[in-house]
C-alpha cells in the first residue's frame, strides 16, 4: 500500500508535464564548456551533466536533441523540443516569447580578446558572431564590427589580423585563450551582459518550468551545483 | 515613428547612409520591409557585376573549350568542371581563405577580403564557369550552313566569329543564359551566409532579414517578405532578358522565333 | 576504435590519424555522408513526380489547374532556395501536425496559437514525443526530402512542360490520325517521346540538386557541412584528446573532392543514359543536346 501511495504521489509531483514522459532537451553542441560535442560523438558538458542531474531530480527520462542556434527557439516553440539548455542568456527579448527557469549559472560577462595588448577595443575593428548579444553591444559601443556567421571564425579573424579583437562569452574564449600560448590575450574590461543563463522553455508549459526550477534550487542548496561549476569553469567562476 | 522616417532612416541602410544602429526592440513590418529591401542593393549590385563581367568570361572559356590546342582547351575545361562541379558554398570558404593569405604576402589586395569585391569575384568567377558551359554548348550547335555561307562572301577568322558565329551563339544560348541569370541573383544571398563577413552591420537582404528572423524569433515574416523581393527581381530580370532575346531574334520570321527555351534550362549550384 | 588509441597523448604520426580519424565523432561525419546520398536518391525521383505533377497541371486545358502549375512553377523558382529553406521546414512541420489536431482531436478547445506558441494536442504531435530519436531524425530528414522535393520538383516541371512541348507535332498529328484521344496520345506518344529532350535538362538539374545539398544543414539535418565545421574547428586540449588548431581547410577539401567526385561520377551516367535513350530515336541530336555535356 505504502508502495502504491508513494507511486501516486511521484505522479501528482511530476504533474501534468509528465503526460509525455520523455522530455526532449534542445542545445547547441557547438559552445563549450557549456555543451559540445564530445571524441564519441555525444552531447557533454557542463549543460549536459546538469541536465541529466535535473532531470534525475524531477524524476523525468530526458534526451538530448542538438540543433541550430539560429532556429532554436522558432523549433522549441513549434513542439519541437521541449526546453532548451544551451548557454542561453535570460534577456527581456527572449523573455517576451519564451519562458526561462532561474538562472543556473551567475550573469556571464563577455571579454575581448585580441593578439595584442595595446588594441583600442572602441574604436577598432571588433567581430562578433552574426545577431548575438555581443554583436549588438559592439554596434553601440562605437567599434567598427565585423559579424561572422560562427564563433569558431570570429576568433580566427583575430589570428588572421581581420578584427583587431574579438569580444565573446568569457568562458567562451577562456580555454582558448589558455590553449594559444601567449598568441592571444584578454583586453579592456570585462561587460556584463544579459542576466545569467537559464534553461528555455514554452510559456504555456509552466508545470514543466517549475519542475526544473525546483530541482535547480534544490541543487543551489545542497552545493553540487557550485562543484560542477567549479568543475567545468574553473575557481574563478561565480557561484551561488 | 512614421514609416516615411523609417525610409529615410534607413532605405540607405545597407551601404552604410542613415540611422547608426539598427532598430532593436518594437520592430514594425515597415523596419522590416524597409531595411530587407536596403539590403537588396547588395543583392542587385553583386548579381550585377559578376553578370557583366562574367559573360566577357564566359565566351573567352567557351571559345578556349572549343579550341583545338590543348594549352587553351584543357585549362578551359578544368576552370568549367572546378566552377560547377563544386558547391558555391564551399567555393566562398576556399576564396576566403585564399584571399585572406593572398593579402598578407601582397598588402595592396587588402580589398579582397571584404564582401564587396572578395564576393563580387567568386561570384564571377562561378557564373562565367556555368555561362562558359551554356554558350559552349550553344557554340557547336551553330549550324554548319551559317558557316560556310560566311566562308562563301570571304569571312574568315575574326569578322566571322564577330558577324555570323557569335550572335548564333547568343540567340541559341539565350534562353538558358537567362536561367542562369536568375540564379546567380539567387546565388547572392550566400554571401554573408557563409565564409565573407558582414561590417558594421551593412548586408545583404538576407542578411537583415535573418536579424529580424533572430530578433523577433519569428521567421514567417521576414523570410516571405524577403521571398516577395526576389520575386519581382526575377520578373525584371526575365522582363530585360527576354527583351534582349527578341532584339537577338529580329531578323527571323515570326512563326521561327523560338516561343520556348530550345536549350532546356542550365539551371545552377 | 583500435586498442591502441586509449591514450592518444602518446601516439603520433598515422597511428595517431588512424585513431583520430575513427572517433565516434568521425563516424558521424562518414554517417552524413551516407545521409546524402540516401537522400539524393530519394529526392531524385521524388523531385521528378512534383516535376510531372507541375507540368501535366500547367498543360491542362482546365484553367484553375493550370494556373495553379503555373503558379507553383513560377512562385518556387523565382524564390531563392536559401530563403525557402529557411521558413519553409518549420511551416511544413506546423501544417501538417494542424492537419492531424483537426483530424485526431476534434473537441480540444485550446487555441493551437497561444503567444507565439503552437499547440497541437498530443496525439497530433509528429512525430510523438515519446518516439525515440531516431523516428524524430528520420521524421527531419523526410520533411528535408520534402522540401527539396517542391524546391526542385518546380525546376523539373519547367523542364519537363518544354519537353513535352518539343516532341515533334507531327507524331502528334499522326496519333491524332489513328483515332486516339488526347488522353491516349499524352500516355502513348508525349509521355514516352519527350524524355530524350527533358534529360539534358534533368540532367542539369541532377546537378544542381547535388550541390544544393550543402544547404541541409539549414533544414535542421546535420550534414556533412554541418560536421566539417564543427570536426575542423579549433579543439583545446580540455574538451578532447585530440587538440588541433584550425583545420577546417582540410575537412573543406575533402568535401570539395567528394563534391567534384560525385559530379563526374553524375556527368559519365547521364552521358550513358543519353546514349542509351538516343538509341532508335530521331532526335536533333547537336541542338537539343547543346546545353549541357
């Protein structure tokens, strides 16, 4: 009997998302450490081992789906999926057509970086990747900017001496930055942009949004949040 | 705002003229009509240029593919089956590359990377590999009587390549040369798509009409508005092409003008 | 995949290629290549029925229907294959799950719009969302087929409207003579007759078909453009065992050779395909075969 209550109870707490019992996780696969594809050709990274623990709380079968950037949230609001977890920050634009969970990593800043110290980043040449929030910050701040349809040739434009610097994610060029031996190397301020990285989902599928939510507060209170932090960011990351 | 300020702001959008910053929150159907239609400036200008100076190409490569030599003929058969046998996508990537190491040994070619001229050539380039092919084809279907009857009033060598083979050529490559045409216009939203970068936020209409794809995170408006542009492009171009195929088919009676591609479509990419 | 290539940090020279070559992640790539080509066999013939489809519709002596060919024909060709593709999935998608809400769910009372969402109930889902990925995967890549098949299937009707028009009037006028009826001459004189003057064009299109295939990643199916990005991009020592710089000059080129490989293979089949059609049949020969080789 006691078994059969706890069953029941499981059910009610999963609530009506659960109607579909397998949730469908939406990324990118291109953006690490966030989330990548790994040498045997699986969804990893910090997302992805969150994730799963997210789902193992809320007590939901996950599967991970990765798709375009560009279309990403046209295909989570059509059905295609149904969150997406891809390094997404929570911005009042986005906020008009999707719903976000709290946030799962502190506010992110975005860095520039260049192949030498002396680089003026407001008024030199600057590249972005097409229609981030990167680009749009470039746009204003003066910098003439250069937009390449993906990160990986923002970065190589720096090498090639097309952009004086490129001005992306912080944990983005972190790990590049380290790997370029001396090549490259962060420049002018770090900015503060969009406010933390959370986990999208459909507006009308709130019971779903609150799930997640719960599990990530519960994973902001026991600590194992921070350690995967720590983990794939190193110790200089924000935590909770 | 009024949409007559939104033309003002930014009709010249796309070269660089008008309002800074593109518009970034409250975006109207004028905004968006109004700058897709700024970038099809880019679109009409590269379509342009490659087309022009393609067709100087184009005939050159065709009369080399016909050559006997084969100093000229397998050059020009290798420049048509490298230009059509790959994807223009990849052909964007490769250019850039190229352009981008071509510059740091010679600095005066600085240019090549950016979209306007770097773009321009590879478009070139590929249209002239795919127009060499159709006039090519059309260059050994010039009837033989022609020919001969030219050798008969005594014209040899360029006056009979100027007078009697070339505007053969033409008149039988017309109406394929026309489809290409259409396609190489379609070709121009590749540009910033892929491989050449797009600065200070000045590109083509594809260019804006993913922005606002991305902005609004809605592509059932942008991308048909854009669908529509490229609509009407097309009737002007088959509207300017098909009054050049009748001035090229004057001299024939009426009932032998060709009503209907004989050459069946040289269709791209 | 071999034994050896547990700890890639030792290895170097082929021994370290052959290991780096075989990950899991390389094999999504051979995968893609594989996907291609399925689905350049399967668009083929698919694009070829819209094609047919279009040209009888544009032909017809009745003029709705012809006006809808010529409409589809004229419509999906002056549009750029880029921009169709990059709206097109999504509504396809949309319609058809529409379609089966209000065939499977007649008293949802929910709106299907809500915001920007689109709500279908559950069972009109495509696929369900219980089905495993790989119903999901094969469900994008029949709606790609789809879409490439309407895209291409417009070019084909235009091809394939000329061609019956070019077989010649007086096999027509013959037909006509031994009492057949329109019907009976389409069937038995211009179905069978015009495919010697529409293969050049089909041809051509066969070829631009094959690198109009780089765009599928635009339509959500991960393709061999797709993986040569993100295989070639730069890779830091933290998320591999495999770090590299920037090679995505080497995946390109291998990609340009796979293009380049799989036009000459197309150019030598449709060269014997001609030859073999022409076998019997009077053709113009040089004129109706003059644009393409």
């Amino acid at each position: 009997m006691k078994l059969v209550l706890a069953t029941a109870a499981l059910a009610l707490a999963a609530g009506a998302a659960t109607a579909q019992d397998v949730i469908r996780m939406g990324t990118e696969g291109a953006y690490p450490p966030y989330n990548f594809i790994d040498d045997s050709g699986e969804v990893a990274g910090f997302e992805r081992e969150l994730g799963d623990e997210l789902c193992a709380r809320a007590g939901l079968t996950c599967e991970w789906v990765t798709t375009d950037w560009d279309s990403i949230i046209p295909n989570l609001v059509s059905g295609n999926y149904d969150t997406i977890i891809a390094g997404m920050s929570i911005t009042d634009e986005r906020e008009e057509v999707i719903d976000f969970t709290q946030d799962y990593y502190p506010p992110t800043e975005s860095a520039y970086v260049a192949a030498s110290e002396e680089v003026d980043v407001l008024s030199g040449v600057v590249s972005a990747q097409t229609a981030t929030i990167q680009a749009g910050h470039v746009a204003e701040s003066g910098a003439a900017l250069l937009e390449f349809a993906t990160p990986e040739e923002t970065v190589a434009a720096v090498r090639d001496g097309e952009a004086d610097a490129v001005f992306a994610d912080y944990d983005y060029l972190l790990p590049l930055v380290e790997a370029s031996g001396g090549e490259l190397m962060f420049v002018g301020e770090r900015v503060p942009l969009g406010g933390g990285v959370g986990m999208g989902l459909r507006e009308s599928d709130a019971a779903l949004r609150d799930q997640f939510d719960a599990a990530i507060t519960s994973m902001k209170e026991d600590g194992t949040l921070n350690a995967l932090l720590v983990e794939w960011f190193g110790e200089q990351v924000g935590t909770y | 705002m009024s949409c007559w300020e939104i033309v003002a702001d930014y009709a010249f959008r796309s070269l660089g003229y008008g309002e800074r910053l593109l518009p970034r929150s409250d975006f109207t159907l004028c905004q968006q009509v109004v700058l897709i239609g700024s970038g099809m400036i880019w679109n009409v200008y590269f379509g342009a240029v490659a087309l022009v100076a393609g067709f100087a190409l184009a005939t050159l490569v065709a009369l080399g593919k016909a050559a006997r030599s084969p100093w000229l003929r397998k050059p020009s058969e290798w420049f048509v089956f490298v230009f059509r046998g790959s994807p223009l996508f990849i052909q964007f990537f490769f250019a850039y590359f190229f352009f981008l190491s071509l510059k740091q040994s010679v600095p005066a070619l600085d240019p090549l990377t950016s979209a306007p001229v770097g773009a321009a050539l590879v478009l070139f380039l590929n249209t002239a590999g795919y127009s060499a092919e159709i006039f090519h084809g059309a260059l050994r279907s010039v009837p033989r009587g022609e020919v001969e009857a030219a050798e008969a009033y005594g014209l040899t060598g360029w006056p009979r390549f100027r007078r009697i083979v070339w505007p053969t050529m033409l008149r039988l490559a017309w109406p394929a040369y026309t489809n290409e045409a259409i396609f190489l216009f379609h070709a121009t939203t590749l540009v910033f798509l892929s491989g050449f970068p797009a600065a200070g936020q000045k590109g083509d209409a594809l260019y804006y009409a993913s922005y606002f794809a991305d902005q609004t995170f809605n592509p059932f408006v942008p991308y048909p508005i854009l669908a529509l542009y490229f609509i009407a492009l097309t009737l002007v171009i088959v509207a300017i092409f098909g009054a050049v195929n009748r001035s090229l088919n004057r001299h024939l009676p009426a009932a032998r003008r060709p009503a209907r591609p004989r050459f069946l479509p040289q269709i791209v990419r | 995949m071999f034994a050896y290539c547990s700890d890639p940090q030792v290895l170097d020279g082929l021994a370290w290629l052959s290991c780096y070559l075989t990950t899991g992640k390389h094999m999504a790539i051979y995968w893609a290549v594989g996907t291609v080509l399925l689905l350049l066999a399967i668009t083929g013939p698919a694009a070829l029925l819209f094609g047919f489809g279009g040209a009888v519709a544009a032909r017809s002596p009745v003029a709705p229907l012809s006006w809808l060919g010529r409409g589809y024909i004229a419509i999906v060709r002056g549009v750029p294959d880029i921009a169709f593709f990059l709206f097109f999935v999504i509504a396809l998608d949309q319609g058809l799950e529409y379609l089966r809400h209000l065939a499977l769910c007649p008293d949802w009372d929910q709106p299907v719009r809500q915001g920007s969402d689109f709500l279908v109930c559950p069972q009109a889902k495509l696929p369900l969302s219980s089905a495993p990925q790989w119903q999901h995967e094969v469900y994008g890549f029949a709606l790609a087929v789809l879409t490439f098949a309407i895209v291409f299937g417009a070019f084909a009707a235009n091809v394939l409207h000329g061609a019956m028009r070019a077989v010649p009037r007086a096999q027509i006028e013959t037909a006509e003579a031994y009492g057949m009826t329109p019907r009976q001459t389409f069937r038995r004189i211009v179905v069978p007759q015009m495919w010697i003057y529409a293969l050049p064009g089909l041809g051509n299109l066969w070829m631009v078909l094959v690198k109009a295939t780089p765009l599928l990643f635009l339509l959500g199916v991960e393709d061999i453009v797709y993986w040569a990005r993100e295989l070639g991009g730069t890779k830091t020592p933290q998320f591999t065992d495999y770090p590299h710089g920037d090679w995505r000059m080497w995946y390109f080129l291998a990609l340009l050779v796979f293009y380049l490989g799989l036009t000459r293979v197309s150019e030598i089949g449709l060269e014997r395909l001609m030859i073999r059609l022409s076998r019997g049949q009077a053709t113009l020969g040089g004129a109706a075969q003059g644009g393409v080789r």
